[in-house]
C-alpha cells in the first residue's frame, strides 16, 4: 500500500486553478476556495487563479495559455463536467490532452462512489496530459473537489509518497520532444 518516504524532501508544485462558472466570484466559489487553501496546506504554489463562464472557447483559452507556460506544472479545473447544456469543460479541454488518464476518472468515481453513491455517474471528472503539464477536470461542488484532492491529488503530487507519484516523473514528460530534437526532426507545436 501508499506510504510516505520522509528521507525525501517535499518537493512543491506550480498549480494553476480555473473555475468554470458562469456565476461565480472569488468571494463565493467555494470549490476554487476550498482547492486554493489545500494546495497552499500542501505546500505547493497557486502560479494562476481565475473564473471564466461556461464556454468552450474561453476555457480552452486560459487553459490553453497555462499550458505553454514554463512556470505551471498543473491546471485543475473546477465546474462544468456533468450533462447540462453549459455544463462543456471536457469537450474544452480534452482536445487539448496528449494523453488521456484514464484512471483518474476511475478511481474519482470509486471514491465518490463511497460518499454519493450512484449519483457519481453524474459526473463527466476526466483528467490528461499536454506537454508537461498535467491537467485534471473535476466537478463544481465542493465536496467532489475535496475528494479529488485528499483521495487523489495531494498523494500524487507528494514527491515522498510510494511507490509512485506524478512529481518524480515531472522531469521526464517531454522526452518525446526532446527526443526529436535530438535526432534532428522537427517536432510540432
């Protein structure tokens, strides 16, 4: 099972957090809230922190920009994955994945499964890679964000924590790239 390895040092990441609401502020989005004092808990940076309405063009703007920023190692969005007309986080952001992570959604669905029973269908959480960043979509309420965070998240982005987690392989995310570099091929983007 999961352990901690104290003999490494904590390691923090650069986090960007996007809330997709069309009515929402920072005063009152309490999931972006609520994710912004756990990442700061945890020891990571918030790099960005923003709002945008439910609107495909717009979120994949922002998302978009985080992504080619040297300085941002992870956007995690809150809002607009269940099946309302406005609810177009996913068809925002998935084009922009390189790869896909199909066992966040997995085991987000298992641990929300425990608290909210067959409701968790209702929820379209998908996580995926672009580049080096590491993206992950998760519902609006608040509730879903604190499981995504403590049942997930804050684990993975623990350098200490075993086996395995996201940030030891953080150096390694664009060997594809840098490969074709190497061998004299123009890679694309």
């Amino acid at each position: 099972m999961s352990r901690l390895d104290e003999t490494k040092p904590f390691i923090p990441v650069r986090i960007a957090l996007l809330t997709v609401s069309d009515s929402r502020t920072l005063a009152d989005d309490r999931s972006g809230n609520l994710l912004a004092e756990r990442i700061a808990a945890a020891g990571h940076e918030l790099a960005e922190r923003a709002i945008v309405p439910d609107d495909v063009d717009e979120i994949r703007m922002i998302v978009g920009t985080w992504i080619a920023e040297e300085r941002i190692d992870v956007v995690i969005t809150t809002g607009g994955t269940g099946f309302t007309g406005r609810d177009v986080t996913p068809e925002a952001v998935e084009p922009l994945f390189d790869k896909r992570m199909d066992g966040f959604s997995i085991v987000f669905h298992r641990l929300s499964y425990d608290k909210i029973g067959t409701s968790t269908i209702q929820s379209r959480a998908t996580a995926g890679l672009a580049g080096r960043t590491f993206i992950f979509c998760l519902p609006g309420s608040p509730g879903a964000c604190r499981d995504a965070w403590d049942g997930i998240l804050a684990a993975q982005f623990d350098y200490r924590h075993q086996p395995c987690n996201f940030v030891e392989i953080m150096p390694r995310l664009d060997e594809h790239l840098k490969r074709g570099k190497l061998r004299g091929q123009s890679v694309p983007g």
